[in-house]
C-alpha cells in the first residue's frame, strides 16, 4: 500500500511538477549538479526552466513571479536549484512559493569550515573572463585544432601537444575541439586511410611524433552504421570496409606501441578525459 | 588577534593543503561545482589532484592511498569532493584521512523528500553516452558549425537555426562551436567584411536569412588586441580600421534591426548562453 502511494506521488511529481534552474551566472554548474543528481531517480520533473543571469533585484522578482505561477499551475510547490552569491537575492528567491535548493547554501558552511575562512559573496565567475590572457590561449588552441582538423596541415605539426590519429568517423574531430575549448589541449588529429593500410605503416608526416600520437577504434558495427549515414550504400560504409580498416589500424597502433582507446561508447566527454587522464596531462581541473 | 590567526591558517591551507577531485565518471559536474564555490573563498588551496573513473574497489583503494599520503606530506587532512554513486565506493573513500564532501550525500536526502521517492544508487550519465541517436546528432551538429565556418559555405544555411556576423576576430568561430558542442545548436557563422561596409548593407547570401542573424559587437581596443597579436603592425590590425569596422557593423546591425551583443568581456559560455536566451532557444538544460 505505501509502495502504492509511492508510486502514484512519483507519477505525480513527474506530469505535474516543475524544476527551475536560477543563477547569476550562466547556470552552468547548477543545471550540471541537478542533472547529475537527476539520474539518481526514477521519476524526475519534466518541465524544466532555466533562468540565467539573474544577478539583480527585478530579475529575481520576475523569476517569483513565474516560480508561484509554476506553483498555482502545477498545483504544488516547484523544485528551484539555484546558484546566487548575493545573500540578498538568495533571500527573495525564497520567498517564493518554491522548494529552493542553493548551491551556496548548502556547501559553503562546511567547506568554509575546512578551509578555515569565512566565504566572501560575490558573483562567482567559474564560467566567465578572469582573465584575457587566458581566455586568449583558449580561443588560440581552438583556432589551432580547426587548422590541424583530419591532417589539413603539416607544417606546424611540431606545435601539437596531442595528435589524435584514427579512421574516418572514429571521433577525431569532436574530440579534438573539445579538448581544445575545455582543456586548452592543442590537439591535431589526422587520419589513417587506404594507403597506409595498403603500407602497413603510419602515414610519413607523423613518423616524427609518435611519442604524441593517440589511436581511436570504434566497433565495426557502430563505424558501419556512422558512415551509412554519410554515405548509404557505399564500399566505405559497408562492413567488410570497416572491419577492414578497423583491423589494418588496430595493427598498425599494436606495431608502433601507440596507445589507443575505444570510442564506441564513450561520449566525447568521457573520451577527452579518459585520453588526458591515460597520457598524464594534468589539466582536468 | 583571532583575525591574524584565522589568516595564518588561511596562508597554511593556501600553501600546504591538497584538494581531491573524485568521480566514478568524468569528474565534470563535481570539478565544475567546486570551482563555483572556491569562488567564494579567498584563499583556496592550491594543489589539485583529479581522479575520474574511480568506479571500482581498487580505484578507489589507490585514489584513497594517495589522499592519506598528501594527508602525510601536507600535515592536514585534504579536502576531497567527490561524485561517486555507489554507496561502498562512498564508504571506502571515507575512510580516508582526507575531509571528504560527496554531491550526493549533500544533496540528495533533501532531493529525495521534495521528489517523494527513494534515490537509487547508480552511476551517473550526466556527460555519458545515453542515447546514440542524440549523440548522432550532436556530432552532425558539430559537422555542421565546422562546415558553415566563416562564410565558407552558402548552400545550405537555411538548415542553421542561428547565424551568428560580425567582423573578424569579434568571437563567432569559438561561439558557434560552443553552442553545437554543448547545446546542439546548429549555428552557422559569417564574417562582415570591407565589401559590406562601403556598401551599407549586409552581405548578399544573408538577406534571406535575417530572422535569424545575431551581431557580434567588442571593444575597438580589445579587436585591437586581438588583430594585433595574428598581424601585428598592419592596416587591418590598427586601432582606427577596427573602430571604423565596429562602427560599420553596428550601423548595420541597428538598420536591418538585427539583435547583437558585446562580447568584449563575456566568455565563450556567457556568450552562448546569452544568445540563446535572448533569441528565446530553450535548450538550456
């Protein structure tokens, strides 16, 4: 019976019931929290807002506003994640008809505790400019894994902290930039085809780097099923080709002793982590 | 005399404290939050270890090693974050020296009484791979901003949901990779050029595509800056071609009634979020 009414509340919380993600910021580190914890349940919201760069006292009234309509339509109280320095927009958001749940809240006296501080407030800039130089290199790095995408470029290859090498459609490219964006990684990458299969050896240009070259594999089958999508019906998409190629460059990575990950189910997330944390590059934080 | 000797502490933590990043996945959301918060703290400490995939008993026992060896070395217990689902894993790096904060001890007995459902205690996808169709469709995405990159393609760009102009350097390229990378937003980008100014008008190719231009617009110092550093010395880099340039695009901007942003101090995630926002995309989860 308990299990029941469980159940049905769940269901109910789930048709009815609104998530506001609220922050002063862009909402970044909220809205990644609550999806995190998201996944540890069952029946999770579905109508889901998300108010950005709330940081003064009209913004804030607006979002009541639409927090205690939210309230009056749903018929219960809205679940709102938040994410404000400012003690005082903290207060007002509380105010409001929903359940709220501050980041700032609920961390900072016990990490203030630990780090034997009290905390400052003011507007956390975890997503934004701190500082040109830096936010500079950044951009740099993307402009350069866009000029070394899939082996447009040699000269200059020298640059590159991380070449990532692999057949058509393994993930290069995704992966690439996002290492570039997220870890200001400068990544090349460049691909291995038909004739350095036919030669069983890694294509002449990056004989000279293969300390910094890094293999991706996907399974045949997930290869296959990429490339039917670019090119339906093709040799390059059929399976053989892709067992094919798939085998020819596994061989050549076991050869050269290049380490290789396989990308079949990682998300590019995971792979860019995953290849940082395996070749000891100290720059997941 | 306690405020001198809550700083002393506070230098100690600063110099000899280590901090632990742990997670039975990426470490992303959990690296992300502790950044937010140490934002809120002068002093933090300076010395990060981050471990993700700690998603077994041995991983744990090796990441649980080292933070009783910084333990060791520092003379004071670490501070360790971690995301780890798993409720033995949870137990186990507990048992450590170090103080240890985990997202989901903090946040979800609160969570579970607001969502009237028990938690359960798996590991988190929050930036794996759920669904290979939404995956597919991230990388095309992705595909798509590198192939409609700064003009360099015209058939085709009905198929962009946003185009974002501006002059160069002003942050298109950056941007709409972000945007596809993390929103899945397939935004195209063209750059306004000499051409368009003497004319007045916007580039030819864009005309049909109007509602769904969005300006880019940065500080004539700044573009400076930044035209300086790839050509330095030249016309195109000087501080009068980039006022001149700047005032051009503005004026086009405001005659055709095109929505733009200054992205002279904003980051590539402040300027993503903006945009959609204020073009009223909700894809912000």
């Amino acid at each position: 019976m308990v299990a029941w009414i469980k159940c049905q509340v769940g269901k109910d919380m789930n048709e009815h019931s609104t998530l506001f993600l609220v922050s002063d910021r862009t909402g970044i580190t909220v809205g990644s929290l609550v999806r995190t914890l998201l996944t540890q349940f069952d029946q999770a919201p579905v109508q889901r807002v998300v108010r950005p760069f709330c940081d003064d006292v009209d913004k804030i009234a607006r979002v009541v506003a639409e927090i205690d309509l939210a309230a009056e339509v749903d018929g219960r109280p809205p679940l709102v994640c938040s994410s404000l320095a400012d003690l005082d927009l903290r207060a007002r958001l509380k105010r409001s008809c929903g359940r709220v749940f501050d980041i700032f809240d609920l961390f900072l006296p016990a990490l203030s505790e630990v780090l034997h501080q009290p905390s400052i407030e003011h507007v956390g800039l975890a997503h934004g400019i701190t500082d040109f130089k830096n936010y500079d290199q950044r951009v740099d790095v993307v402009n350069f894994a866009l000029a070394y995408d899939d082996g447009t470029r040699l000269r200059g290859l020298d640059d590159a902290e991380l070449i990532l090498i692999g057949v058509s459609r393994s993930g290069k490219t995704p992966t690439c930039l996002y290492l570039a964006m997220q870890y200001k990684v400068k990544a090349a990458n460049f691909p291995l085809t038909e004739d350095d299969f036919l030669e069983g050896r890694l294509p002449r240009p990056l004989r000279a780097h293969i300390e910094r070259l890094y293999g991706l594999i996907i399974s045949p089958e997930r290869l296959h099923q990429l490339r039917e999508e670019r090119c339906p019906g093709s040799t390059y998409a059929s399976l053989p080709q892709c067992r094919r190629e798939l085998s020819a460059a596994k061989a050549i990575y076991r050869a050269e002793r290049i380490p290789f990950i396989d990308s079949t189910n990682l998300s590019i997330e995971e792979l860019a982590i995953e290849i940082m944390q395996q070749v000891g590059m100290e720059r997941l934080w």
